[in-house]
C-alpha cells in the first residue's frame, strides 16, 4: 500500500450550527428557575487551593462574635494584617487570635486568616 498524499485533514467550512431555541406561546411559569444557583465557594473564596472551612463546637470565642456552629472561612495564603481574626496553633491546640497579639504572648504557629465566619441561626 502506498500512500500519496499526507498531512493535515480539511475541516468542511460549510458545517450546519444550531440555532438559539426561538420560544413560541405562552412562556414556562418555571421560568425564573432557570437563574444561575450561588456557589459560596466562588462567592467566599478568594484563594480556592488555601482555602478552609472549619466548624466551631462551644462558645469559647464568644467574644469574637464567633458562637457554637459557626463555620469559619480560612485563607492560608494571605498575610494577616492589624485587627484580622486569625486560626493559630499554639500549645499543641488551636486557638483563635485578634492581630496584634498581646506581646505577653506564648509562641505560635499562624495557621491562616480568618475571611468570613458563618453564623448557624438555629
């Protein structure tokens, strides 16, 4: 078998396209359905690859507005900055800490900045 001829296929210029649905009648009572759901994850994340969620169980940071059930939202990648809440590891636990940490503070590990905390109102 011989080949004569070699390289590249053609594409048809004169291909058929579909056409955009052209509604008739009445139109669908379902139609405001059809909106775009929210998608927290596009919404809340600003970095999605160092981003968290983790859930609080008690009231310990009640005074950070932070209640049982509650859901944090926690960038890694961004540098905390004066008066962020941030997650912390420190004596071999979590904590949470308002910048700037008291100077009288033990050593710490920044483990990521809180972005939102999301409220269980139930």
């Amino acid at each position: 078998m011989e080949i004569e001829v070699s390289g590249k296929v053609n594409v048809s210029k004169n291909r058929h396209q579909a056409e955009v649905s052209k509604q008739t009648g009445f139109p669908s009572a379902a139609t405001h359905y059809m909106e775009a759901s929210i998608d927290l994850n596009e919404e809340l994340s600003i970095h999605k690859d160092a981003t968290f969620y983790v859930r609080v169980k008690g009231d310990t940071w009640k005074g950070f507005s932070i209640l049982d059930k509650d859901v944090l939202i926690i960038d890694r990648s961004l540098q905390p900055n004066f008066n962020d809440l941030a997650l912390v590891v420190q004596d071999g636990g979590f904590k949470i800490l308002r910048i700037p940490f008291d100077k009288a503070q033990e050593a710490f590990v920044l483990w990521g900045v809180i972005t939102y905390i999301i409220h269980c109102v139930r």
